[in-house]
C-alpha cells in the first residue's frame, strides 16, 4: 500500500502507476490539492498541456526535487521541454547506472 499521506512538491520525479503511461517517468509541475498533480515530460506531456493524476496512481522515484526546473519555474513562469526531458533522460541513466553496479557481479572472489 502507498503511503497518501506524502508530500507531493514541484520539481519532484515521478513513476507513473496506473493508466495508459503506466512505467513511464514524469515531473510535477503543480500540486492541485491534496488529492491531485500535474505532470509533464516534455515528450508526449508537454508544459502547455500537463496531465492531471491522482496521487493514488503515481509514486516517488526521488525524494529529490530537480533544481533545473524549479529555478526556471519561478524564473520565468514554465519550463522549457527540452529541459524537462533532459531531467528525466539524466534521472533515467543514473538509476540505469546504480542498477548496473548494483546487479554486476563482485570480480575476485
């Protein structure tokens, strides 16, 4: 079971876990209430056309909060798209990266 009672912020990486673009990796752009965000990933979700998702469908990938998207949030008032995919390709490879030592196997022994 999810834990609800989570701190949903802006900048924060997102896995989606319910719907059609189940498995796939987004960033929140707005917190609507307690219950809902908006997320984008600068691909198919764009800024100008952010989807509304029920927290009970989503979960942290990070407790971290992208300091790229937040400075330009507050900068200019959006974020640029290439931005947010470079976000995300980045988060995406260093847990590829993690996961690869992780599972390589210890030489030596």
């Amino acid at each position: 079971m999810r834990n609800l009672d989570t701190d949903y912020k802006v900048g924060q990486i997102v896995k989606i876990t319910q719907g059609r673009e189940i498995g796939q990796f987004a960033v929140i752009i707005d917190v609507l209430d307690k219950n809902f965000v908006q997320l984008v990933d600068g691909d198919k979700r764009k800024f100008d056309s952010p989807k509304k998702k029920n927290i009970r469908h989503i979960e942290l990938a990070d407790d971290k909060v992208c300091k790229e998207v937040i400075e330009s949030i507050n900068d200019t008032g959006r974020v640029s798209n290439s931005k947010l995919r470079y976000v995300l390709n980045r988060y995406i490879e260093e847990q590829a990266t993690v996961e690869s030592i992780i599972e390589a196997p210890e030489k030596g022994v």
